[in-house]
C-alpha cells in the first residue's frame, strides 16, 4: 500500500509540476508527504495549518487536475497537519478528513485557520517581506484620481475603456486576461490602468490589487538577487489577486527578469487572477522579449489607445476646467484644443500653466492673447516647415480619421474628400512636386494631384462649407 501510495502520488507531482513555476513547485510541493490512499481518498501530510490554506488558496485548481487525471473524477483529498509542540517535537500529525472533495471544497475548521500577523506600515509595501497571510493589507499605489469618471471618452479610447470596465465587473475572466493596453506616450494608458484597479477595489474590496512599473519591478527584482531573497520576491507576486504593470516593454533584453515575470504571469493566469499590462506598442512588434513570453502577452485582450482627435481634447480640457472651477470661453478651449495636439500631458500642462499663470498675475479672464503668451512657453512657436506627412496627418486629425486611411484606396466620399484636401494643401504649403505628393499620398500619380487641387478650388469657390473646413484645417496648421 505504501508503495502504491507513493505512485499515486509521484503521478500526481509529474502534472503539477508542468503547470508551475520551478520555484512554486519546489517551496509550496516538494514538503508534502503522501500517507496512505484508500479506493479513491488520497491523504497527504502538510508542515502546518496555514500551508493547507495556501494550498487550497493558491493551488486548488492544479490540484483537481492532478487528482482527477490520477485517480479518476470522484477523487477525494485529505490533509494530514502536523501540530508541532513548543519545543519543536512534533506530535502525531492530527487528520482532517474531509477538506476537500472533487469538484469542489469545503471550508477548513475554525482551529486550522491562520491567525493575522501583525505588520509594521512601513513593511506593508515592501515586495521583499513574504506577508504572513495572504490578505494582509498591501499598498496599491494608486492615484484616487485617475478614475473612470476622469476619464473622457472618445474615439480614441472607447474600446479600450469599455474593456476596462468589462474586467471591472469581473476580474480574471479568461478572454480578457491579460488585457494588454498600448499606445503612443500621453494617450491615457496609465490612467486606464488605474481606472480599472481602482474600480475593482470599489466593487470587490477584499481582493488585493497593486500597480507597479516595469522599471520598479526590475529594480526590486535586482535588490532581490543581490540580497539572496528571489524566491521571496516572485512568492509576493503571486500572492496578488489583480496585478498592474506599467511600460512592459522595458523588459527587452534583461532576460532574467522576463523570466521571473514569467513564472508570475502563469501563476496568476492558472488561478484566474486579472492581469493588465501596458506598453508603447502591442505585442507583435515588441523586440527582445522572449516568445514564451510574448506569446502569454497575447493570450487575452490587447487594446489600443490613440492619440485624442480634436473633439475628444476638447472634452477633457471642458471637464479639466470644470474640476478646477475656472471659467474658459468656447473659443478659448477651441484654441487650446487645436493648438495642443501631440498627447494628453502637451494638453494638461497647457492647461495648468494657464491656470497657474492667471492665478499668480491676478488676470481674471483668461483671454486668447493671454494663452498665447503662456503657450510659447510650452509649445514651440518656430515657424514650422510644413511636410506632406504633417498635412496629411492635420487632415486626418479634422476628420477623426487615422492618416493611414487617407493614403488608402478608400473611395467613401468623406475620404475622397479629405484626400484631396490634403492634396490641395500639399500643394499650397510645399515645395513638393504633383509627383511627389501623389506619392506620399497613396502612390497617385500627377494626374490625379492635379485634379484634386482643381476640385478643392472649384468646391472652395461655390461651397462655403467646405471652404469653411479648409479654412479651419490651415488655421491648425499655421500653429
């Protein structure tokens, strides 16, 4: 029967231990002696009443997996606790039949559930102390205000913000996990991070959520080598039910660290615990990550975040404005909405300088001539020597279009439309030759430039919409 038992058992540690960490198997496994087995009940021996609950906690899926493959669907499990004396002799291992029987579990008795350990504040936030269980209080680190409710929805961002709000409702779902968000800097992608975090702290308040940056990581995970605690290090991570990690990308080439982040990616991931990452780029053009890891980057839902057209900054500097309580006219947000058009952060710095500018001058009214005193200062002023990408990408800025699409073969009238624009300014504002531009512009040739231009002038003449949009549009590019 012994021997039987240690089969059984060895049979069950070959699936686990393709479905964990090295490190995992070898701290929270490789303790555990099988005892007996009896039809289909399995009894092993754990070291202590809070290593049962880690198990059951942390391991409870990968465990029914085992026994199931092992033993067959109505396989039952029985722990063995040891109880150890004070002077450290051990008496004889107390069993606790019952605790868990395939497919589900029932709770542990009230005498095997852990005691809190009390913690200092300042060891709460440090990724280096193993918490002595696993709902001790941890430091999220994040930012009350990145909120939902600050974040402005428009074209740029509405799928990735109705994902965000998905996940919200029901972290660790598996065709959202992990959801990649990528982007261009100052699109939001931090603030949608956090959003989500903060909401599910709202809604599911016992679950432990913690936002870092993959610089912060790395550099804990070194100290963590040098200091002989990486076990330590990747056990804290694991213990986390919702993990935010900003700017993954910056894991190229330091393979040690991918490494580790790996084993806490499967860990989390097997457990349904939600994952949100970020980066400057989505996962098929990042360089230097190892592809076992990107291709976990890739399991669930990766979302982009553009850069904000001029609509949608115009709503977030409405609502900026609103929150400070400063009154701004129509046409002076309209100014600031167009002129301040490269990211997010170009955008908020615009506005507080203004604000700052005018509370310590003692102006009263924020005038148009007052933002554009403040906005030299902020944004480069220098006559700009305007270039066929920089039209194209102004007119597809107009018409809430990606500049890619006016370069296509799209033939909807909207897009034939602002194509020839951006021929006509093309040609009004460059150097360029007809050749030269129907080449930058979807590879036309002179022939269809040169129509363009005329029907551009032509529609200018006879339609005061139009000329009203080229009017507009060559007001932006003038900044």
């Amino acid at each position: 029967m012994q021997r039987d038992v240690f089969n059984v058992w060895q049979k069950c540690l070959d699936i686990i231990k393709v479905n964990l960490s090295p490190e995992s198997f070898h701290n929270w496994f490789k303790p555990i002696e099988p005892v007996r087995i009896n039809n289909n009940k399995l009894t092993i021996r754990v070291p202590s009443p809070y290593y049962y609950e880690y198990l059951e906690e942390n391991y409870i899926d990968v465990l029914r997996k085992a026994l199931k493959n092992v033993i067959g669907p109505d396989a039952k499990l029985v722990y063995e606790i040891v109880a150890v004396k004070k002077d450290n002799k051990k008496k004889n291992g107390q069993s606790k039949q019952g605790m868990y029987i395939l497919p589900g579990k029932t709770t542990p008795p009230p005498e095997n559930r852990p005691r809190s350990i009390p913690v200092q504040a300042d060891q709460i936030s440090n990724p280096l102390v193993l918490p002595g269980i696993k709902k001790q209080k941890i430091n999220s680190n994040l930012k009350a205000e990145y909120n939902f409710e600050n974040f402005i929805e428009g074209d740029c961002n509405r799928a990735a913000r109705s994902a965000g709000l998905m996940i919200s409702d029901k972290p660790g779902i598996h065709m959202f996990n992990p959801l990649m968000i990528f982007g261009p800097v100052g699109t939001g992608k931090t603030h949608l991070a956090q959003a989500i975090g903060i909401r599910i702290k709202e809604r599911f308040p016992e679950l432990t959520v913690l936002y870092t940056t993959a610089d912060k990581f790395e550099t804990q995970f070194t100290t963590a080598i040098q200091n002989n605690n990486k076990n330590k290090f990747i056990e804290f991570y694991q213990m986390i039910d919702v993990l935010i990690l900003d700017d993954i990308h910056e894991f190229a080439k330091k393979e040690k660290t991918q490494l580790s982040f790996f084993h806490i990616f499967n860990s989390l991931h097997q457990r349904n615990k939600q994952l949100i990452l970020t980066s400057d780029r989505p996962p098929a053009e990042m360089h230097d990550i190892t592809e076992r890891l990107l291709s976990r980057l890739k399991w669930g839902l990766t979302v982009e975040l553009k850069t904000p057209n001029f609509e949608t900054r115009l709503k977030i500097l409405k609502h900026k404005a609103y929150q400070e309580g400063i009154d701004i006219s129509e046409k002076v947000l309209n100014y600031i909405a167009e002129k301040a058009n490269t990211n997010l952060r170009e955008l908020e710095g615009v506005l507080y300088s203004i604000i700052a500018y005018s509370t310590m001058t003692g102006t009263k009214k924020i005038t148009p001539e007052l933002v554009r005193q403040v906005m030299k200062q902020i944004i480069k002023e220098n006559k700009r020597v305007l270039t066929i990408d920089y039209i194209v990408n102004v007119v597809a800025d107009f018409y809430g279009i990606e500049p890619k699409v006016i370069k296509s073969k799209a033939r909807s009238r909207e897009i034939v439309l602002a194509r020839q624009i951006a021929m006509y300014l093309s040609r009004e504002f460059t150097d360029a030759s007809l050749t030269k531009i129907g080449s930058e512009i979807g590879g036309r040739d002179h022939s269809t430039v040169l129509y363009a231009c005329k029907t551009i002038k032509n529609l200018m003449e006879s339609d005061k919409n139009i000329k009203q949009r080229v009017e507009s549009i060559v007001s932006r590019l003038k900044y």
